[in-house]
C-alpha cells in the first residue's frame, strides 16, 4: 500500500512517528497522524491549518485532552496527580514519575487505529478514482481515512480546536490526489 503514497503522505507518516517517539508512545496512535498531519505538507495540513488545527494548537490540545482525562478519571476516585507527583519527586527526585525512552531507534509500530486509518485512506482513493486518474495516496486522504476512523481522542482535540470532523470532511470536499 505504501508505493501508493505520495511523497507528502509519507512525509506525515514518518513524522507521526516521529510524535510518538517524542510524547513516548509505545505505538503510532491515530492522534500522532493528526499531529503530522497539522504540519504536512498538500492538502490535508491545509485542510486541518485553515481549521484552525495548526502544529501547536493540536500539540496543546493534545497535552490537555490526555492530562486532563487522566486527572479528572483519578480525581474521580480520590487521587490528585499534583499531590502524588510532588510527592514522588520530593522522594526520589524531579521527574521520578516521567517514563524514560526505551533509547531504541528505528520504528515504532501502528497501533490499530492507526492502521485503519491509513486503511481507509486507500478506501477513500479507491472511491474517488472515479473521478480522476490518479490513485496516489496524499495528505488529503490520510486526513479523510484518519476522519472515518473516528477515534476519541482525535474527536476530543478537535472538539477542542472548535472544529469537528464533519466540518473537515466538508473542508476536504473531496479533495485528494492529483
């Protein structure tokens, strides 16, 4: 599937791989598609910039959306992560709770969100060949197959963004590859 890509999808692929190494994912969620994809080159970062999903915004989107889950479930039972952080660093020193790198290079596999994802980008193609001759996979129909899967924490950061998919789908009006 990936000779159907075109230069700037795999350019958002590598750097969705590049976002889960940097926030130490174990895998390529389907968040780390959107944050490439929010600096990608083509249509799908234009699509998501003009949205108002710029690299940084969906970066901080991204950091609230995860700290703020995990905080409000904890607190939820009786567990303030400030105090239990504070704790554990005054015990055993800052950053005592931050998980160390694995330190191995090379790749990180997709996690299955992902891989639906990428997927149905090669859906989306498929169904617009009609339309065009080209059946290259671009950032456009990475950015719509990453809509169709229609993951939660994708959903929260745009939500949170004040963009929604619907109104993505409605930006990429069937754009995709030339």
């Amino acid at each position: 599937m990936f000779e159907r890509f075109t230069d700037e999808a795999r350019a958002a692929v590598v750097l969705a791989q590049y976002e889960a190494r940097t926030l130490r994912a174990d895998r390529i969620e389907p968040v780390h598609l959107l944050l490439a994809l929010a600096a990608a080159p083509g249509r799908g970062g234009e699509v998501l910039r003009g949205a108002g999903a710029d690299p940084a915004s969906v970066r901080s989107a991204v950091v609230r959306s995860g700290g703020a889950l995990d905080a409000d479930a904890l607190a939820a039972v009786g567990i303030d992560l400030d105090q239990v952080r504070a704790a554990a660093e005054s015990a055993f020193g800052p950053g005592a709770l931050d998980r160390p790198g694995d330190g191995r290079p090379g790749h990180i596999p997709f996690a299955a969100g992902s891989k639906r994802a990428l997927e149905e980008s090669l859906r989306h193609v498929l169904r617009q060949a009609g339309r065009r001759r080209a059946r290259v996979i671009d950032s456009a129909a990475v950015l719509a197959g990453l809509l169709a899967v229609a993951d939660p924490v994708v959903d929260r950061v745009l939500q949170q963004l004040g963009t929604g998919v619907t109104a993505l789908r409605d930006q990429l009006g069937g754009a995709s590859a030339a």
